[in-house]
C-alpha cells in the first residue's frame, strides 16, 4: 500500500490529507482509503527550515495508520535540497527511523540538487516534475510516478490529494 500526502495552510492551523491506494496506476476510483487531519499552532514558516513546520503534520497524520502496510510514502517536495542537505522527505525519512522508503514530487526546481533527482516528463507538459528519493533507487521512483494515471503533468492522484488539502474546514 502507498500513501501520498500533502499539508496546506490557513494562518497557523494546517489541514494534512493523505490517500492510501495499491497500484501505482491506480485512478482516484481507486483510492482505498483518504486520511484528514488538523493542527493548530503551527510554526511559522521559515526559509530553509520548512520541514520543521510540515513534518509534525505528516506524523500527526501518518499516526492514524498502520505504517506496517505502507511501502512508500510520495510527498509533496523535496528528499534532497542542494548539496545534499535533507529535504522534507529526509527528515521524514529519518523520524520514520528510516523504515519506509520516500518519494518527493515537486513542481518547481531547487536550485544546486540536480544530482538527487530525475525529471519525469509526463503527458504533453513541456514543464517535468522533479522526483527525489531516500529508501528506493531514484530511477524506480521515477518510473513509478511516470506510470501514474494522468494524462497531465501532474498524476491524477496527486491532483486529487492537493484538491481535497485546500477543502479547509473553518472550525
């Protein structure tokens, strides 16, 4: 079982989704089960610090699981930043105590870790995403997003996940 995930923001309250499927071409029909979860006081946003604002999210969420199922973790963002210095999906990595491994897909380039990642063109998108990886050999997590159903840039999947972040409840 995979779960991708993803955390958007209102203020200091966070809004995590994560949807579990099975196949790595699995449509959104597909989709096992979708996990929400709310944290309030998040830390403010800090340049090159990022994970330390989502990864209590993403472990706020992934502790309503039995990660004993899960084979990959995909995030939205990096493993590596530049010069190898972990990314989000390297500190998840690590506070998973480096037992699942973990996909990141970001849509925009960082600048200095062109070494850590490959670029998946999919669809007619003239713009690839950027596939990074800790756990896994890159080249398989990249094959593994490139087969993801979509006719677009993005997968369905991830899509579907970044729609149902921004359905904030204002609670």
């Amino acid at each position: 079982m995979y779960i991708a995930i993803d955390v958007y923001y209102m203020g200091d309250r966070a809004k995590s989704v994560g949807i579990l499927f099975e196949n790595w071409s699995d449509s959104i029909a597909d989709i096992k089960e979708v996990i929400t979860d709310y944290q309030d006081n998040v830390a403010p946003y800090q340049s090159g610090q990022f994970y330390q604002r989502e990864l209590p999210c993403i472990i706020a969420l992934l502790n309503k699981i039995d990660l004993t199922k899960i084979t990959s973790i995909i995030i939205d963002g990096y493993v590596h930043l530049n010069e190898g210095k972990l990314g989000l999906g390297g500190h998840l990595y690590n506070a998973l105590n480096q037992t699942i491994p973990i996909i990141g897909v970001a849509k925009k380039p960082f600048l200095g870790n062109s070494q850590y990642l490959i670029e998946v063109m999919r669809g007619q998108s003239k713009h690839p995403l950027y596939v990074t990886a800790i756990g896994t050999q890159l080249e398989t997590a990249a094959g593994n997003i490139k087969l993801m159903s979509g006719k677009y840039r993005m997968p369905d999947l991830l899509s579907f996940l970044d729609q149902q972040t921004k359905l904030f409840k204002s609670e």
